[in-house]
C-alpha cells in the first residue's frame, strides 16, 4: 500500500513538474515574442522619424534653392517637427524659423484663404511679408544648417 502511494506521488509531482515546464515554456515564448513585436515598434518609428527628417533636409535644400516659398517652408518644417514631437528641442536651435512660424502659424490657406475678404488677405500678407523681410536671411542661414540636421545632435 505504501508503495502505491509512493507510486502514484510520484506520478503527481512528475506531471506537476512536466506541466510547470509547459507553462515556463510558454510564457519565455510570449516574452520573446512581446520583445520582437516591441523591437519591431521600436525600428518603424526610427524609420519613419528618420523619413520625415529626410523631409525637413529636403525642404531646407528647396528654400536656399528658391524652389519653395519661405514661408511655406517654414510651415513644412515646423509642423514636421511637431509631427515627431520635436519642436521644444528645436525651437531653440532654430528661433528664426519658430518666430517666423508664430507669426503665420494661422494664417489660413486654400479655400479658407478664398473666402477672406480682400482686406483680410491683404493685412495677412503684410504681416508675412513684414516677417518674411525681417527675418529671411537668417532663417535661409537656419535652413542651410537644416539641410544636414540630424537626430543625433537634439538628443544629445
């Protein structure tokens, strides 16, 4: 009888044993698996940062090169770095540019330009134009540092 019980611990503990396994198994599984997916996360948004700072390179070459308006530039370049969330980094390096971008970050555009009135038009484009004057050599300076920006120097 002993020995039966003996037995069938046995038995018990060895299934226990071999089922606590299965689990461990499982779960260093998911945990690779969790960490792939995270990694893979993790070299899309590099990617796609690094994309849209090819972007900004790309605007700043078409601003010293006249083959992009200043202020549409300045807009392109501002709203791309808010799009990968580095505005506060960069504003600093580029206050130009920001201060640029503050004055027509509302002006309207397209259709909501259309339906201004003449006079609205006319008071909004002096304003950019007066920024634009003002501030036009030292943002084509900014741009020309733009065209070789790095991620690597805002983080560091």
């Amino acid at each position: 009888m002993v020995t039966a019980l003996f037995i069938v611990g046995f038995i018990i503990i060895v299934s226990l044993t071999a089922y606590a396994t299965k689990l461990m198994l499982q779960l260093r599984k998911q945990t690779q698996a969790k960490e792939q997916l995270k990694q893979q996360k993790h070299e899309q948004a590099k990617a796609k940062k690094e994309s849209i700072l090819e972007d900004v390179r790309y605007i700043a070459a078409a601003m010293l090169e006249d083959r992009c308006e200043l202020s549409e530039g300045v807009v392109r370049i501002a709203r791309l770095f808010e799009v990968i969330s580095l505005t506060e980094q960069v504003n600093v390096r580029y206050p130009m540019l920001y201060q640029h971008f503050e004055v027509i970050r509302k002006h309207p555009i397209m259709e909501h330009r259309k339906a201004l009135q003449k006079r609205e038009r006319m008071q909004l484009d002096m304003q950019r134009m007066k920024s634009e004057a003002a501030l036009e050599a030292e943002i084509l300076k900014e741009a020309e540092s733009l065209q070789h920006f790095k991620l690597e120097t805002v983080l560091h």
